[in-house]
C-alpha cells in the first residue's frame, strides 16, 4: 500500500526533525547545558507527536508522548541530561523513525514486533527518571499477537496466572482480591478458580492467615511484563507465574523465528526482547543457576526456565535454534559451489601461470626475481591448498545416510544388522563425496544382502546373530581411504574361478594366487549370486563400482575369507583438481608422478639397483616390479637420448615398483587436466598438466601402471620358471 | 456486637453486620465455635454485611465446609458479599445459597 | 467510599496525592508527620495509608511501627514514599513491614496504580 503524498510529507517530515534530534543529541555531549539544542529535542518529539496523532498513528503518539515528557522535564531543569539519557534518547529517535516507516507502510506485522521495543525503551527511559513504569496509564499496550486485529478478546490468545499467596499475606496488608479486581481492569478475567483445599477446619483455623490459592486464566492486550507488574508489591508473599496459552507460546515461537539473528546473543536476551520472560523472572533464573553452579549438575538457563515453567520448551527450543542460527552464520557463508569450482579453476591457471614465470626468471637469469618468485610460489600454494580446503567436507553425513538403509534392508531382508561408522570427520573434496555415494551404497548393499547372513545361519556357524557392518575412513599419504567390512559369509573364491573359466577370464589350468582371484570378482559378468536379489547381483555391480572409483583416480581393492567376512578399500585422491607432483623425464617427455607416491629416488651410478631379470628390479637386496619409462610408453628414437638414468621408486598401498626414468625434474605443482574423451582408457595415464614453458607433462597413473607392472612381471617370471 | 447469634432448639441463626473481614473473623469464629454441635442447622443472614475480604471470605468457606453440623446455609447474601465471591470465582460454590435480599445496602 | 491517609511532611506533595485521590473517587484524610498521623487513627475505618519515610517528629518507619501494634489498623495496606537516595531505607521498611513502595518524584497516575493494587474493592 503507498503512502499517499500528505503521508509521505509526514515522512519527509519526521525524517527531518528526527535528524535535528541527532544533531541536536550528539552536540549536547559535549555542551549539555545549551538550552536551544534541549529545545530542539523537544520540537522534534512534540512536533512528530501531534502529526502522528493527526494520522491516528496510535504507536508513534504512544512512544513519542512519554519522551517529549521525559525532554520537558530536561527543560524545566527537573531532570539531567547526561551520557546514559543521550545514548537512550538516540535510541528513541531510532526507533520512532522505524515506527513512522511501518506506520505510513501501514505493516501491521512490523508494528508488532516494534512495540515489544517501544515497551523496553520506555521502561528504560522510566527508570532512568526513577519513575516506576506504570504502562496501563500512560501507554495503550500494543499486543504482542497477531490477532489483535481481529477485535476478538478471545483471539488473542490467553495467560494462566498462578497465584500461591504465602501465610502472611493478609497480615502484611495485602489482599488477593484487591489484585485479581486490578487483573480487571488490564483486561479481560475469564476464569478465576480458588483453590481452598489447604483451609483448616472452621475451629481450628487462624482466619488471619491465607489459605487461598488461585489460578486465573487472564487474556489482555498487554505483555508478561504488565501482568507481572500487576503483583509487583507482592513478591515477597506469592509464588507468581504466568503460563502463556498455545496461542501465545506459539506467538513467541514466531516472534523468535522474525528476530534477525545477532551475534552473541544469549537465550535469556533473546526470550527477554519478545516478552516471554520478565526481566525479573530472567535474575531470579540466572541466580537460580549460580546458586546450583557447586552442583555436578548444573543446569543450562533453558533447563531452569522449563522447570520453573517461566518459558514453555517449545519457546526455548526455537530461541536456541536461533542462537545456533546466529553463531552458524556468523560463521559460516553459503558459496555457490559453482563459484567455488570457478575460483579453483583460477587458482590452477594462476599455478601455471606462476610456474611459467618461475621458468621465464630462470631462463634469463633474473637474478633479482628469484626472491619475488620463490615468495609468489609460495602464496600460490597456499591459495591453493585454501581454496582446496573450501570445497573439503566430512565424509561423516554420507556415512550416516547409510544408517537408514541398514535398518530398511535389514528390517527387509529379516536380518539383523548393526552398522558402526568411524572416522566421519575425514574431509575430502565435496565432488568426490558426491561421486561416492553411488559406489558406497552399492558395496554397502552388497554387504547387507550378499555378505551378512540371516540370524539362523549365522548361529549355525557359530557366529553371533546380529551381523556387523563397519565404515571406516582415514586419511594415508594424500589419499582418502574408506573400507567397508563386514563379518558375514565371505566371497567364495572357488565360485568367482569355476564362473570366471566359464567366462573365459581364466584358463583352467591357470594358477590364480588368492588375491587374484578375488580380484576376479571385479570383472564384469561375475557375480556369483545364484539368485539375483532385488538389490543387486545383477553381476553389473562390482565392475561399475571399480570403474567409478578409478574415474575419481582411485583405487578398490578386495579382501575377503570364506565364513569370515570381506573387506573392501576404496583409495582416493582427496582432491582432483592440483596435486603435488614429481616430475621426471623420459627420452624428451615430461612425465608427472604423485609425489604422494613417490617413495624415492635412486640415480643410477648409486650401483644400489640393477636389473633382475625383465622386470624386476632389486634395491638393497628388495626385490620389485618396475619399468623404463621410454619404454613403456614406446618412445621413439628413445636410445638417442641417454641419460644417466635413475629409479624412483613408488608405493601405493603395499606394493612397491620401480619406474626407470631419464631425469629428475623436482617437485611441481601439477594442474591437472583431464585427457580428452579419446583417451580416456590410455593405460598409466590420469591426465596432463600444462608446465611453464608451456609444453605438455603427462600425469602418470601409478596405481594403474603397478597393476600392468605386477601382473606382467608375474606372468614373465612364471613363464621362467616354467620354462626352467 | 457484630455477630448476633439466635438459638432455638437444633437451629443457629446468624446475623451478621459491619466488615467480614480480618479485624472481624476471629471474632465471628470464638462467638459461634461453642454452638456448634451434631445435628444442628446453621444459617448465616449477609444481608448487612458491608466489607469482605480474603480472611471474611476463608470465613464462609470453613464454615461452609463444617461437617460436624448438620447443615450450613446463607442467605441474603449483600452486594460486598455477591462481589467478593464473584471476584474469587466462589460465586458457584456458594450458588446454591445466594438469595439477593431486595435490602441489600451498601 | 474509600478512605486513604496520606502522610508526608510537604504540603504540595499531600496537596498533589489528595486531589489526584479524590479525583479517583477516594476520600482523603492527610497528615504532616507520624505523630499527627496516629492521632488521626480514631477508630474510623481506613483503606490505605500513604506514608513518606523522611518526616520530623516521626519519621515513616517508626509511624508504620505503631501502625502495627494498632489492633483497629495493623492490617491496613501501607505504601511507602522514598527518593531515589532513601532507598537503602527500603530494608528496613521491610523488616518492618512495609510492602509497597513509589519512589520520588512520581506521576500522579502512577500513585494511583499502585492504590488500585492495594485497596481492596
């Protein structure tokens, strides 16, 4: 609704006045004698006042009228302008100009919400003056419901008032009824109940003395506060509360949720600026909690505002969820994923683009430059490992998703099937959880239908009847690593050989180590199931999990014993985009490897290796798979290039190989760069950097080449040895 | 005296007159304990009472609640009465008994 | 009617509590200090008595002593009147008994909330 043109000059009006009232405040600090500024002050409040009035803005009228009191008592020389009453009445000036904005937007809800605070100053303001507030009089009480509108008393939700008038009572002058025909005159009595079940019997009894107790349900435009204020002189001769309805509870649940939330704010402030607790009520709570702070138990300020049934645990449950709310986002701040992948897109390009100076200083010998370079290396990394560490998220929630499908399939399947998660704090890139999700719930389902066996079974075996299911994640040199075991049947390795011969994956006579075997169990067409459940064994399962685990770079890796149980190691890198690699050559290509992965580096003329065989290599008496690069990849014209050659050797997990190269670049940040679709299923390849000089390194996928490495050796050596 | 107490045979009659109220209670009390016996009826006129308060009101319902008599009855319950009870919500335990005297003073 | 003793040794402050009183349908009954107050306890009723603390002769504390031991008045609802700088008079006040407190200066209105609360309908 807009304002019509008079209402918007009131605006401009007010707006104006309200302005001089600032200056006019802020120049008092320093000169609070000058009676033309006080004047001022004075203007403004009358001013605004009698406008407001004019416009039936009963809010503006109602604040504004005990401030321009307050000011003409500054006049009059019957009160001090000093600090404190400056600071309030910028407030006041503050908050008139938000009642004259939602006044002329005419937003009722903003009204509302404002009033609680035209409440506040005003007590603020009254005790300043050591006036005790006395709000029935002087200020037509805005409700704190929505309803008000309505016009129906009923609507507006209701109070029990509590009433346990101690012995003395009648003696110390006070009466019960004098108070309950005050609660009269504040609003509306529906119900008065008297309870006289504690009176004596008509002989015996000491009239004198106060047996009544009473319970009154109150409905009134009017705060806790009022209500409370209404027994102000009998707190020392009645235990007081005052219940809000549902109604009002569920109003102050709104209240909450509209409060923009503010640092630091404590429950206590927060329940306090919407009047569901008195300040009163909040010194007698915290002492409460002081009092019992020798205790072993001690209470939060929540707990003791339930028990003393001053809040509802509703109330308090949305106030602390509002103190969350404030304490997270003063923490934290949404980014756009995307945003995110575009910065760490920048900062890769800035990595090569630093790496490209650091090439283009050396090569002209910029002497001067290499301090500059070094230090600009150094922040690069440090963007870099920053940014990386923004997209990182614990693995914890992907876990805890799969309780849910644990007690679903096992109610399912009728199995028993407890699930315990470790390591949930591991972080790793937001992506990779992502793309793991899939593949872990495959493994994870295998397990539940596959590994674990129904509770009969597993007591004829001698095993307990609830089956355990564990994730487990950890971090190991740069990689994430998750396992899933579990203590059911095991995979039955004569099973994967019998279907892996009549797939034609295996000769018959073929001597498979154990490992190998289950390593069967990855290739497609292999799942030994006979019946294919509805969850999987579909024998499309485990191959699509070892190929959606090796497009994140990673590895799976399976271990399993007949009747005891299997467990699976998914190896991941924990981020995609940059690593930090070692760079070496071969003939004249550049070759990245992991440097997570490198374990080290021997130079030929060392004499501590020397070829065994083919393919083996023995350093130090150990003996490994390994190769030459050139080789490897087929080189031309590699023998024109001899180098002294070296060996870095690499690990991964617990295999060791050895990988012959021609030189030894050093260290390199390495911006990967996926191989185009064309090449995506290129043997020992993972991807490819762009180095400084602007030429080409190919990112060796050393899981990839030990795996060809150790299956070729072995098949070499064993066609040896049978050849002897 | 402010409490006037008429005997005859099993019945009490009662007339009570000024303020029922913490001055007056103990009073009202020690005059009509002695009376009371098994067997009796006891009715309480209010016609001519001119204060109540909390200790009045603990009056009429302890003697309300007697139940060594025989029977307790009020009537001609005076507008300070009528308030009273209304403003304790006492009105509908004493319902039974309010007959608005037509010389209801004060 | 109701009837209201108010006692404070300044005129204007009886002069402004009586007539905001009587402007609110009570019946007002003033005295200058303790003393001349408990002579004007004759027997009659009273519904609530005003008292400042700060007063020659008597002073409000000991005023509200006798009050007490008064078989005719010791139940009477008394509200005490005290600055800012009595206020460690308080205490004592209500050791003594005194429940109901206004602080100086205040607003006629606010007297007469604070009677409404006290005096019995």
């Amino acid at each position: 609704m807009t304002a019509s043109d008079v209402q918007k000059l009131f605006m401009t009006e007010a707006e104006e006045l309200l302005t001089e009232m600032e200056d006019a405040l802020l120049s008092l600090e320093a000169d609070s004698e000058n009676i033309e500024l006080i004047n001022q002050l004075f203007r403004a409040m009358h001013t605004i006042k009698g406008a407001a009035g004019i416009f039936n803005y009963s809010a503006i009228v109602d604040f504004t009228h005990p401030i321009e009191t307050s000011i003409d008592k500054v006049r009059k020389n019957e009160l001090k302008i000093d600090c404190a009453l400056i600071a309030l009445l910028l407030k006041c000036k503050d908050h008139t100009w938000a009642l004259v904005n939602a006044a002329v937007e005419d937003d009722e809800a903003a009204l509302n919400t404002l009033s609680i605070q035209s409440q506040l100053i005003l007590t603020e303001l009254g005790r300043h003056e050591n006036i005790e507030s006395c709000f029935p009089q002087t200020i037509a009480a805005e409700p704190i419901t929505p309803e008000r509108i309505e016009g129906h008393y009923l609507d507006t939700g209701h109070w029990l008032i509590s009433l346990d008038f101690r012995a003395d009572t009648l003696r110390n002058g006070l009466d019960p009824l004098s108070f309950i025909r005050y609660l009269h005159q504040l609003g509306q009595v529906l119900e008065v109940i008297c309870l006289s079940h504690k009176l004596p019997s008509f002989e015996a009894c000491d009239f004198e003395s106060c047996f009544l107790r009473y319970r009154i349900i109150f409905a009134g435009n009017c705060t806790k506060e009022q209500i409370e204020s209404v027994f102000e002189f009998a707190q020392d001769d009645c235990d007081i509360q005052i219940l809000p309805s549902q109604k009002i509870s569920e109003s102050f649940q709104a209240l909450i949720e509209q409060l923009n939330p503010s640092e630091n704010q404590r429950l206590g402030e927060i329940l306090l600026s919407i009047g569901a607790i008195t300040e009163k009520e909040l010194a007698k709570s915290l002492h409460l909690q002081s009092d019992n702070a020798d205790d072993s138990t001690t209470k939060k300020l929540g707990e003791v505002l339930i028990a003393n049934q001053l809040v509802d645990k509703p109330v308090v449950e949305q106030a602390l969820k509002k103190q969350t709310q404030a304490r997270e986002q003063a923490q934290t701040i949404r980014v756009d994923s995307n945003r995110l992948g575009q910065l760490i897109n920048l900062v890769g390009e800035l990595v090569t683009a630093s790496a490209a100076m650091k090439v283009m200083v050396d090569r002209y010998h910029f002497l001067d430059a290499n301090d500059l370079v070094g230090c600009v290396e150094h922040l690069v990394q440090e963007i870099r490992e920053n940014a990386l560490q923004l997209r990182m998220v614990q693995i914890g929630e992907t876990f805890s998703r799969f309780r849910r499908v644990v007690r679903d399939v096992s109610n399912e399947l009728g199995k028993q099937i407890e699930l315990t998660i470790q390591g949930g704090e591991s972080e790793l890139d937001k992506i990779v959880v992502e793309k793991i999700n899939d593949p872990l719930t495959h493994l994870v389902r295998n397990a539940l239908d596959h590994g674990i066996e129904q509770p009969q079974e597993r007591i004829n075996a001698g095993k307990s009847a609830v089956g355990h299911l564990m994730l487990n994640a950890f971090h190991d040199s740069g990689h994430i690593v998750i396992e899933v075991t579990d203590d059911g049947a095991g995979l039955n390795p004569e099973r994967i050989r019998k279907k892996a011969e009549l797939l034609g994956l295996v000769d018959v006579n073929q001597v498979l180590s154990h490992a190998e075997i289950l390593r069967l169990a990855f290739e497609p067409g292999l799942s030994t199931k006979e019946k294919a459940s509805n969850l999987s064994g579909r024998g499309v399962g485990m191959d699509v999990v070892k190929r959606n685990i090796e497009a994140l770079r990673g590895s799976v890796e399976l271990d399993s014993e007949l009747g005891k149980g299997t467990k699976i190691t998914i190896t991941l890198p924990l981020t995609l985009a940059i690593i930090d690699g070692f760079m070496v050559g071969a003939a004249n290509e550049n070759y990245v490897i992991p440097l997570n992965m490198v374990e080290e580096c021997v130079e030929l003329n060392q004499g501590e290796w020397h070829e065994q065989q083919k393919n083996y290599i023995s350093l130090r008496g150990e003996l490994m798979p390994f190769i030459r690069l050139k080789s490897f990849f087929n080189i031309p014209n590699a023998n024109q290039y001899n180098h002294r050659e070296s060996l870095v050797v690499v690990r991964f997990g617990r295999t060791k190989a050895g990988i012959v190269v021609d030189k030894l670049f050093g260290e390199q940040q390495t911006v990967i760069k996926p191989l185009g679709k064309m090449f995506q299923h290129l043997k020992g390849l993972s991807g490819a950097t762009i180095l400084g000089t602007g030429d080409i390194a190919l990112i060796l996928d050393v899981q990839g080449l030990i795996t060809e490495v150790s299956i070729s050796a072995k098949k070499y050596h064993h066609v040896a040895l049978i050849d002897e | 005296m402010p409490i006037n107490i008429v005997l005859k045979d099993q019945s009490i009659k009662v007339n009570l007159t000024e303020e029922l109220t913490i001055y007056s209670v103990m009073e009202f009390r020690d005059a009509l304990v002695g009376h009371l016996q098994p067997g009796v009826d006891i009715s309480v006129d209010l016609s001519q009472v001119t204060e109540v308060d909390t200790a009045g009101l603990q009056w009429l319902l302890a003697l309300k609640g007697l139940n060594v008599v025989q029977r307790v009855e009020f009537c001609h319950h005076s507008k300070a009465v009528i308030d009273a009870l209304e403003l304790s919500g006492l009105s509908g335990t004493f319902d039974d008994t309010i007959v608005i005297s037509s010389e209801a003073r004060v | 009617m109701k009837k209201i003793l108010v006692v404070d040794d300044s005129a204007s402050i009886r002069h402004v509590v009586s007539i905001a009183l009587r402007g609110a349908g009570y019946e007002v009954i003033d005295a200058c200090d303790g003393k001349d107050a408990l002579s004007k306890l004759n027997g009659d009723k009273i519904n609530l008595i005003i008292s400042d603390v700060n007063m020659p002769n008597m002073d409000g504390i000991s005023f509200l002593k006798e009050v007490k031991k008064h078989p005719r008045y010791k139940f009477t609802p008394v509200i005490m009147l005290t600055t800012e700088a009595g206020r460690d008079k308080m205490e004592e006040g209500r050791m003594a008994g005194a429940k109901a407190w206004v602080v100086k200066p205040f607003q006629p209105p606010q007297m007469l909330d604070a009677v409404a609360k006290l005096c019995l309908p």
